[in-house]
C-alpha cells in the first residue's frame, strides 16, 4: 500500500506538474521570492509571482498539512 506521500507525488506526476521535496515536505510554484527553498517553477501551475503551495507529509508518509504562501 503506498502512503500518502507516494500517492501525491504519484498525482503530481501523473498531471506533469513539476515539484521539489524538501525534508518531508512537496512543493511547487514560483518560488523565485521564496528564501531558502528551490521550488520549481512548472507551466501547470498558475499563479502570482512569489507564490508556492507545500503538503507536509509526517516521517511515516502521512499527510499533515497542505499550504499555499507568498
């Protein structure tokens, strides 16, 4: 059985959105004012400069949290 954290990134693949997994965490967008963190862009993703979207996953693979920041 995959976790949760597969299945998301098996979803985000599955729609060619580019991501990048930092820790236990998956993001993606326009990271480009987003400090400390290599988010790639991806033209599947719409939205304002500066902002990104994360799932936080627990070190299990389980969903915590989902978030969308500038």
């Amino acid at each position: 059985m995959k976790t949760d954290f597969e299945r998301t990134e098996a979803f985000l693949q599955s729609l060619g959105i580019a991501y990048g997994i930092v820790g236990n965490s998956i993001s993606f967008g326009d990271a480009t004012y987003t400090t400390g963190c290599d988010y790639p862009a991806s033209d599947k993703v719409d939205g304002y400069t500066g902002f990104y979207t994360r799932f936080d996953f627990d070190e299990q693979g389980k969903f915590l949290t989902v978030g969308a920041w500038e």
